[in-house]
C-alpha cells in the first residue's frame, strides 16, 4: 500500500503475506502509524492496495468495484470501529437497526434482529439506553452488535479494547473469541498484546528489530545498484570505502527527489536502524563502490560525534 504525503510517498504496508483460516481469530499487532487501520480498510474494501491481491474464499476483492463492491461491503464484512461510532441521540436498539434499515429492512425485521444481537452480545435489558447512559464496553458491543446485522463471514474489529478498563477488556476478549467460530472469520487490529493470548493467528506489523549488535559487513556495489528501497527494514548503518552513494526519495508523481551524494568516508542510514524506524529514503550506487555496514552500537562506538545524514 502506497500513500502520498507532504510531497513524498510511504508505505505503511510492504511485502506483507498472511493468510487465516475460517472460524479463526487473526490479531494484526503493531504501534501506532505501523499500517494496522490501513490493512483493515483494504480488507473491509475501503481502500485498494496499490499491488498484490486479497483473497477471501476465493474471490478476489482487491479488484471489486460498483455493485460488486458494494455487496461485499453490506453482506460479506462488518467493521466494528475504535470510536464506536454510535450516534448519539439514539437508543443502543436504533443503532444496531441503522444499516438494516438503509438496506430497506422493515421496521419489524430489523427491530426483531437488533433484539437479537443485542441479546447475543449481552445487552438485552440496554436496547433503550443511549450512548451516554452506557460505558465504554458496552458501547463495544453495541457495535459489535450493528457489524453482525448481515451475519457477515468476515468481522474486523479496529482497537477494540482502546479506552476500556481490564473489567471491560475482558468481556470484549471473550465476545470476540466467541464470534471467531466456524463460517466467520475474525480479524483484530490492537497495539495491545494481551490478545495475542487468545488468537489463532499473530501477524506483527511492527518494523524489524534492527540487530545493534551484527557484524561489520562489506557490501560492494555496481553503479546504478539499490542498496535499500525506501519503506525498507533499517538494519545497519553505512560508511563510504570508495565511490559515491544517492540518497534519494520517491515523491507522488514517481520522480526522484535527490537527499545526499555519499563520499568516501561519510556515512548515512543512521537513524532507521537506531529508532527501529523503515527506511524513509532509498539508497543506491550513483559510481561503483564499497560500504562498510556497522550495527548501529558499534558505528556509535566508532563514531561517537556523528549526525545523522
């Protein structure tokens, strides 16, 4: 997935392959701005990856578009949100009735099946509470309760245990635990690891741990060779033996935007591997060259004065 930003290009998400089983809870675990919420929306079909494909039961969803795309959106997902996002001047029951009634549900089919799930998530005696008059985990369940109107195949929860205390937190582990039975799918996007306890499946979106500690590694380089794309692991830092390294970054319209030319002697790559950040710029040979890559301990020790570059 590809974004432009500030007049350069990210990627939250990159190489990544997972894949899950049915009736299976799948924990996305990660800090904050580490793509989770991106990943979330291509699956829900909220947004299309700029390459590589997603696959549900066989379908291809990543190409839907139209209608196609907006019955997968109201019969195959349902996306239970961070905030919640009740509206507030309504009872828990009309919440839960809200995308019942937009898909032209009578009223008495959908005040019937909001009961039911209002039920399910155990919330029966609430149906006429609003917002206000709930705390936090039950206005979780509250939209626990609207994604599972269509009874979707597909659940993606965004954070659900943000803003809840422990007493909270574990009624919603056990409600999600619940939902994740055969012919449904379950999908959860948390910084918090105390739910990688109850998961099937841990995919960790958190960028690699760069070694402090590796090895001094000779690279050598032919001009015109990459030696890391931009959005890439941080690893090691690099110092110039001979010849001239670019530092360059990829902007929106897919140009270049020239960073640095490296000569003999000066280094770069410093704080990806130092604050475990990707790389936030691309590195190649501008002449045929040698490196010395340093874990970044080492090169510290080396260089005690050195700036990043």
């Amino acid at each position: 997935m590809e974004f432009a930003t500030s007049g350069y290009v990210i990627r939250p998400l990159n190489k990544l392959s997972f894949g899950a089983e049915d009736g299976g809870l799948v924990v996305l675990l990660g800090p904050s701005g580490c793509g989770k919420t991106t990943l979330l929306s291509c699956l829900a079909g909220l947004l299309t990856p700029t390459s590589g494909s997603i696959t549900l039961d066989g379908r291809e969803i990543a190409g839907l578009g139209g209608a196609e795309l907006s019955n997968f959106r109201r019969h195959t997902v349902g996306v239970v949100f961070q905030a919640f996002n009740l509206i507030p001047s309504l009872t828990a029951k009309a919440n839960v009735m809200i995308p019942m009634r937009i898909a032209h549900t009578s009223r008495s089919a959908a005040s019937r099946r909001a009961d039911e799930l209002l039920e399910t998530v155990g919330l029966g005696e609430r149906g006429n509470h609003r917002p206000e008059q709930m705390s936090g985990g039950q206005q979780q369940r509250v939209a626990i309760a609207r994604a599972l109107v269509a009874d979707p195949p597909l659940i993606l929860a965004d954070e659900p245990t943000a803003h809840l205390d422990y007493v909270q937190v574990e009624g919603i582990l056990r409600l999600i635990r619940v939902l994740a039975s055969p012919g449904r799918l379950v999908i959860v996007a948390t910084h918090d690891d105390r739910i990688t306890n109850i998961a099937d499946t841990v995919v960790e979106l958190a960028p690699h741990m760069a070694d402090h500690d590796r090895e001094p590694q000779q690279v050598a380089l032919a001009a015109g060779q990459l030696l890391f794309d931009q959005g890439d692991p941080s690893d090691m830092v690099y110092v110039v033996e001979s010849g001239e390294v670019e530092v360059f970054r990829m902007t929106p319209d897919g140009s270049e935007q020239h960073m640095a030319l490296v000569t003999p002697g000066q280094y770069f790559g410093e704080l990806g591997p130092l604050l475990n950040l990707p790389r936030s710029a691309a590195a190649r040979a501008h002449t045929d060259c040698s490196l010395t890559g340093y874990g970044s301990r080492l090169f510290r020790s080396l260089h005690p004065t050195s700036k990043p570059l």
